[in-house]
C-alpha cells in the first residue's frame, strides 16, 4: 500500500486543527527551512521532482529559480484556491482538512523566493473551504507562526485571504492576478510572465494548493524520498479526483506511477452495476477523453502527453456504456462558451459556434458538415490566444468526435 501523505490526517478527527497538525509532525519542517538559505530550498524541490499539480504540471523549484536574483521590489506568493475545473474537487479536501499542510509550505516557499506577503485565492463558491482555511490561518497568528519574526528567525510573513466570484478563467493564472488586483479577470499576455512581473506589478510565483502542500514533507524528509515515489520526471504521489460511474468515487492519493487502470479498479471498485466502461477523461474537462482500450497508461504528466491527452488537474471522470458522448460534448461546450472571458475572438466566437453545433446534433437536427466544421474551427483557433482557455476547450471538442464519430454520424438525419 502507497504511503499516504496529503491524505495522512484526513481521518483524524478535528484534522484542520493546528494541535491535531502538530500531533502528526506539523511544523517540524519549519524551523528547518527557516535555518536554510533560500537557493538551498529551491535546490532541494527542484531534486525532488515536484511538479505543478494544478494542471499544466511545470517542474515547481523551476518555477520559483525565475524570480529575478537580488530584486529589491517586493515579491508575492500566490496559492491559486479556485479549483474551477470540472472534475475536481481535491484541494478542497486539502483546505478543509489539512489546512495548516498549506499555511506551512506557503512559510517554506515564501523563505525561497524571499515573500513576505502571500495570497490565498479561494473560488466564491467553497464557503466551507474558505471557512476552514481562515480558522487555521488565525490559529497560526495566534501561535506565532505568520506575522512578524516568525519562530524569532527573523522572516516576516503574511496572509492574506481573497474570495473569487466563481469565474473559470481565474483558475488561469494571469487571469487570476488580475482578479487579485480588483480588475476583470482578463489574462495577460506572457511574456512578461509574472515571476517577472506578476501582482500589481511585482515579481509573483503562483502555484496551486496541493503542489505547495507537499513542501514541507520534502523539506523533512529530504528530496530523494519525494523523488523516489514517482516516477523518472515526476516525483510523490497525488490527489486524484474521481468521480462518474465508478463504486467509490472520491478522492483517491496514489504514487503518480498508478496507472489509469488501477485508479479504476483497484482504488474505486470499478464500473458500477456490472456495466462496462466506455471512455474516461482523465485530467479535468479539458483534458482530450481516452476511451476504455486506452487506460493501461501511468497517471504522471508525460505518459499522459504521450498518449494523447493531460493529467491537467487530475479529475478522472468515469463513463460506461450508458453515457451518449455527443451529450456528454454538448455539456462540456456549453460550459466552455458560458465560461470564455471574450477577450481573444478565436476562443469568444468558436466555443458559442461549436457548442451550438453540438447541441444541434444531440437535438437530431444536425448537418453532415457539422462535425469537420466542428474540428477544423477547434483546430485552427488552436495556439491562437492569450491564454490556454481555448488549447483546453480543444481537447475534448476534437477527441470526443475524432474517437466516437460514429456516435455522432448516428444522429445526424441521412438527408440533412
């Protein structure tokens, strides 16, 4: 059985406690840190392998390298809390129960990259989550772990909690700082990236719950442990959110080696009611759909590009033989055009056309043309805008069609 380390305290009872934390080694991984310098710190989670784990899985202590050596502006920490994409629901869990897991890998990443203002940008709608995490924030104020002289080290950290309004495109990243800022949302054109110039201006790392909560498990137990539980260019496990027609859905923690397979029927019981398996995203919505002869493949970011399509945020979305691929298209394009910020006139005016498309055919009145013209529009407006809103929406429009076209050809009058 894996070893168990973002999911070690879920169990516990009044596991988002600061108390409950420290029962279990919570902030022995601190003062440790706090003793390092900061290149030291980068250097040990670049060995460990710790890649992104919010979707587009960017080796993490790379990320952090680019903040401009010996800058003087000041330098922001950015947890990215929305967890819009569909199919996931992991760093809630995260939140609401292991919160303190986040408030000290924030410390930890904020001595590396030299941060004393850190962000937490939680989407509107995890009022439980958001309610969790303040508690656990105030906890660690009152302890003396955030604010001034942190552990009489010297360091200063803050953080400070911002609420989103439910907008998908604020789980992308620029278009969060932009929320953060108080303006729409509206990504921004990269480079400059923003550990360049990122919040209000300054140099900014952003990373998702989950990657930064297993920074203190690397700083205590060393790079080569974290490394030596995945695979080649992917180290640790990961939380894996499964969800559609399996026995167990859920959240699932497996080494990022598990294959897709096993996730299925080992980890969540398999295909419920004795039905057979059809097809499985397995990255979030965006992520291109494999179908059941295609799940012999290992969970990590490059057997998944690889094959074809993404880990993304790891939302394993389950289907038998029940679902109707076209409606399932549908659905995911009508969540597409509804969620486009407008901005680039490739993904604004595509996502409407083709979730209008899709809905035609699943409505019995579509055209012969409709499915090529549904690939070549996805296709050609591909790479052609400010964010990768639009590379995402791609995935599933031409996959879904591309591996079950038959399904669609099968709805299509004969003389349309």
């Amino acid at each position: 059985m894996a070893e168990k380390i973002f999911t070690r305290n879920f169990d516990r009872p009044n596991s988002h406690t600061l108390g409950v934390y420290r029962e279990t080694g919570g902030y022995t991984a601190l003062p440790k840190a706090l003793a390092m310098e900061p290149t030291a710190i980068t250097e040990e989670v670049k060995k460990s392998n710790l890649r992104g784990l919010g979707g587009a899985a960017f080796p993490t202590g790379m990320k952090w390298s680019f903040i401009p050596k010996g800058s003087t502006a000041p330098k922001y920490l950015v947890i990215n809390a929305d967890e819009g994409e569909p199919g996931t629901f992991k760093d809630r869990y995260l939140l609401e129960r292991d919160p303190h897991a986040l408030i000290e890998g924030m410390i930890i990443a904020a001595r590396a990259i030299d941060s004393h203002v850190g962000f937490v940008y939680i989407r509107g709608e995890y009022v439980k989550p958001w309610q969790m995490f303040s508690g656990a924030v105030k906890e660690a104020y009152d302890a003396g772990l955030l604010g001034r002289n942190i552990q009489s080290s010297g360091f200063d950290f803050d953080i400070v909690i911002h609420r989103g309004a439910g907008a998908y495109i604020c789980g992308e990243e620029t278009g969060l700082l932009s929320s953060l800022e108080g303006k729409k949302g509206w990504p921004k054109i990269k480079p400059p990236f923003p550990a360049i110039k990122g919040a209000f201006g300054q140099p900014t790392i952003v990373n998702n719950v989950e990657t930064i909560a297993a920074v203190p498990h690397i700083i205590n137990r060393g790079a080569a442990w974290f490394a030596g539980l995945g695979t080649k260019t992917q180290g640790g496990t990961r939380l894996y959110s499964v969800s559609g027609h399996v026995v167990k859905p859920g959240v699932v923690e497996a080494p990022v080696s598990v294959t897709l397979r096993s996730l299925i029927y080992d980890d969540c019981g398999g295909i419920r009611d004795g039905r057979r398996l059809k097809a499985v995203v397995p990255g979030g919505s965006s992520a291109p759909i494999l179908t059941a002869d295609e799940i012999d493949v290992i969970m990590d970011a490059d057997a998944l590009k690889a094959a074809g399509t993404m880990i993304g945020s790891a939302g394993v979305i389950v289907m038998d033989e029940t679902v109707s691929i076209p409606e399932a298209l549908m659905v995911v394009a009508r969540f597409y055009a509804h969620e486009s910020c407008g901005q680039c006139t490739p993904c604004r005016e595509s996502t409407g056309w083709i979730y209008k498309m899709a809905h035609r055919i699943v409505d019995g009145k579509g055209r012969k043309e409709d499915l090529d013209t549904i690939l070549d529009v996805a296709k050609r407006g591909a790479g052609t805008t400010i964010c990768a809103f639009y590379d995402g929406a791609v995935g599933p429009y031409v996959s879904y069609i591309e591996k079950f076209r038959e399904e669609f050809e099968a709805l299509i009058p004969r003389d349309a």
